[in-house]
C-alpha cells in the first residue's frame, strides 16, 4: 500500500500540509471496486484563499522572484527525475484512483509528465523579449520583455490526473508563475502524491500549493478570488462557460481546454489494417475518456463492412478488467454516476435508431465497467453523436464519394472541433481535408501525435487557447513594450 494511503489526505499550502479550514472530508473510490481508498480533505474559499497569499507571497518577495531561469530549469529536471525514480508508486496510485491498466499509468501518465517537465525546463532560459526598429522621429532603443503572468489557478480533469496537473504546472512555473492546483474530486491521489515530491526536490514554499476540494467550492472560489492572475482549466464545455464568467471580476486571463467529438474519416484507399486498429485504440483507450477521442467514424461505403466488422472484433476483444489484472485493457468509469451517464446514451441512440453492433451493455460485478460499443445506422440529429459521451461509444456514418466540401462539412457539423484524424493515400484529398476541417489538431495516418512541441486546443466550444510548444510556455507569460527616448 502506498505511503500516502496511510495517512490523511491533506492540503500543501505555503510548503507545508495542512487540513482544511472546515475539516470536511469525501471518500475517494477505486472504480475497480467501489471500495474507498482515503479520505480527502474538501478545502473551500478560506483554504484557497490562504494558497493565493501564499502562491502571492512566493511570486513577489520569496527565493522564486529572485530565482534566475537556469535555477527553475534545475528544479523541473529534478522533479522530472523524482517522476521517474518514484514511477511504479506513482502508477499503482494513478491505477488504483482511475482504475486504468498499470501498464498504461505506467508508460504513459507517468513517462508523459516526466517528458513534459523536461521539455518545458528548457523553455525557462529562452523566453526572451526582441528589439524593434521603430519610425518615431528622434533615437529610440524599443524592445519587448516578457514577464509571468502571475499567479495561476490550475483545474484538471479526472481522466489523466497526473499527466494533466503537470500539464499545466510545468510551463507555468518555466515561465515563473507561482501556482494554485486544484485536482478533480475524484482523483487527488497523484497531485498529493505530485506535491510531495515537489516538496522534496526544493521548490521554495509557495510556488506550488495544492487544495482538494470539489468545483462548486473549492473551483468556484479559486475561479473567482482576485488574487488570481490567470485560471487554466480542463474539463466540461459546461464548466469552462461557468469559469468565464466567474473569471470576470477581475477580468483575469483564462485559458479553456474542453470537450470534443473528434471525426475519423476513412477513405477506401487507405491502409486499412492500420485504420481499423487506430480508431479501434482512438475511442477505447483509457475508456473513452478522452477529450479528444475519435467518437464519430465516418467511412468511405466500398470499405464499411470491413472497417465496422474490424473495429467490432477488436471491441469484443478487449480485455475489460480492474486495472491492477496483468492482462487488463480497459479498465472502469470513473464513477457509477459516469457509468449511469454513458449507458444512457447508449440507450437513446438505440431509442432513436441506432443498430449496436459490439457492446452495449453495462458489466455487472464491482466497479463500473462497460463494455466497449459499436453503433452503426447513426445520424447526425442523434445524441449520441451531437453530444460528447466521455465513454467507450463509437458512432459510424457511411459517406459514398461525396466531395470533400461535403465530407468536411459532415465533420465540421458539431459545436466542437478540438481533433480530427484523415486515413487515406491520397496527398491531395489528405491536405484538402486538412485545410477544411474546423479543429485544432488534425492527424494523417497517425493513430496518435501528442508531442510537447505541437500545441494542442481546439477551435469552437472546445476551448480557449493553446497548450504544449512555445505558445503554451507564452500562455503564462505578458508582454511588456519598452521605448527608451535616446536623446
């Protein structure tokens, strides 16, 4: 059992752990089992008041304000490798509070947080300004400088809790903000677990403080309190709305990473091998619950019995079981209310139509498992492919050899548009495919290209500016102008 199970659950504010003001606490579950793992401290608008004074205190007269970039590039390279020396804890946490495969928390939530704080280290040296030539009469000497933003409430999601906290911590604190994180109810383990190591590597207090608590309470008040320069959330289209205008008091900066229902076009002359395993993987990994999860398949006739038939085999292949099984594929819901929400969707598209092919059923036993669906005969006024389900639901179309404007417009047909993925050999129908598509991120015979250099957000109600590369490291930056009269 891991360390951090075995004693209560508490707050890192100002560098030290505390509980909260109210003493109220939650039960945090294993949806593998519905057992209780711990019990989390519900931190509310005085504890998130006392982490922004302190988040204040860190940013203007502490160590951190005087701390050169090359020292901050140090302190994210350490806790990058106390990520990785503490990886097999990290991911029996991670396991245990989602339920994914360990293999999965393993490989990719733990390795993809230690990558991310190495590729954001180095960012910490190079966010520089530039001069100008500017035509004022006279001699000037113009040029930009580039300064934090400030401090940074940070909200993530439940379905990657690691991943997504650093996410947001590691450019935040590259670009010299000090930071509030809020994690999601229902998975804090990893973010305490997170906080404990940036403790131990040397952040000086303050610079990073952590309050659990849920988002009508704690969320809320981080939202809304004045002291927060800039709040970068993942979640909710519904939520990021509310967060706007919370935001509003003090016109603070805000950044929106939400929902998606991501098209995957298969044309005919595509590899369809690799196809069929790509949106197989791109709407049953991590269960469905994905942001940017590939839910609407849109395939080309000649090819629709194939591709459906492949996708369902491998549906009806997975190994559904609790995380900690050594030959686990899939794991839970997060939660039975999640597991009640995706299976009525499944319920309405059958209502409205909707032929299931693979799946469709809730697994009965402890945890909230699913089985991995397949619907077919869908169309676009249906639910189930109007609106983002956060499960293992996939909805096919057919097209015949509609134009490209027509295609397009199909996958545009959506108040998303944070991802889209194009099968085909075809250069020509790939970059006019691309240039058509109303979405942030667009892939080409790649199941997968999350890189840290490649910004990722999306167009639409899918969010509000970028994350990864430059301009997710400028994001928590200002730019200042400077003109120096000479003469």
């Amino acid at each position: 059992m891991p360390t951090l199970l075995q004693q209560p659950l508490r707050l890192l504010i100002d560098g030290q752990w505390v509980g909260c003001a109210s003493g109220a606490t939650m039960d945090v579950i294993n949806p593998s089992t519905g057992e209780v793992l711990a019990q989390e401290a519900l931190g509310g608008a005085a504890d998130i008041h006392q982490a922004v004074q302190a988040a204040r205190r860190a940013l203007e007269s502490g160590p951190w304000a005087r701390m050169r970039p090359a020292e901050r590039t140090r302190l994210l390279l350490k806790l990058a490798d106390a990520l990785d020396q503490h990886g097999d804890e990290l991911a029996l946490l991670e396991t245990l509070n989602t339920g994914k495969p360990l293999k999965v928390a393993r490989l990719f939530d733990v390795g993809h947080a230690a990558e991310c704080l190495r590729y954001n280290a180095g960012w910490a040296t190079k966010l520089n300004g530039e001069t100008r030539a500017v035509s004022l009469p006279g001699d000037w000497h113009a040029f930009t400088l580039r300064e934090p933003v400030g401090v940074v409430g940070l909200i993530v999601p439940w379905n990657v809790p690691l991943a997504m906290a650093v996410s947001k911590i590691a450019p935040a604190l590259a670009a010299g903000c000090t930071v509030v994180l809020k994690p999601a109810e229902l998975t804090p383990l990893t973010a305490l677990r997170l906080g404990e190591l940036i403790v131990a590597v040397g952040f000086p207090p303050g610079v990073v403080n952590i309050v659990t608590g849920l988002g009508t309470e704690a969320g809320q008040a981080l939202v809304a309190h004045p002291g927060v320069d800039k709040v970068s959330f993942t979640g909710s289209t519904a939520v990021g709305k509310a967060i706007l205008a919370s935001a509003a008091g003090n016109l603070k900066r805000v950044a929106l990473e939400l929902g998606g229902k991501s098209p995957v076009f298969i044309f005919p002359d595509a590899d369809l091998d690799r196809a069929i395993d790509a949106a197989a993987r791109g709407i049953f990994s991590n269960t469905g619950q994905v942001c940017a999860a590939g839910s609407r398949l849109f395939v080309h006739r000649s090819v629709a019995e194939r591709v459906v038939e492949g996708v369902a085999r491998r549906a009806l292949q997975l190994r559904v079981a609790p995380g900690l099984e050594a030959d686990a594929e899939i794991g839970p819901v997060i939660s039975a209310r999640q597991r009640e929400r995706v299976m009525a969707y499944v319920a309405s598209g059958r209502a409205e139509g909707a032929e299931v092919v693979a799946g469709g059923e809730a697994i009965d036993g402890a945890g909230y498992f699913i089985q991995p669906t397949v619907m077919v005969n869908t169309t676009p006024a249906m639910k189930v492919v109007r609106e983002e389900i956060f499960g293992p639901v996939l909805c096919v179309q057919q097209f015949d050899d509609d134009s490209l404007e027509q295609l397009a417009a199909r996958g545009n047909d959506t108040d998303f548009g944070l991802s889209s993925s194009i099968w085909t050999r075809d250069l020509r129908t790939a970059h006019q495919m691309v240039r058509r598509l109303k979405a942030g991120n667009v892939r080409v015979n790649a199941a997968a290209a999350l890189d840290f250099a490649m910004p990722f957000g999306g167009y639409k109600q899918s969010g509000w500016g970028r994350e990864n590369g430059r301009e997710g490291v400028e994001a928590y930056t200002e730019l200042k102008s400077v003109a120096i009269d000479l003469n």
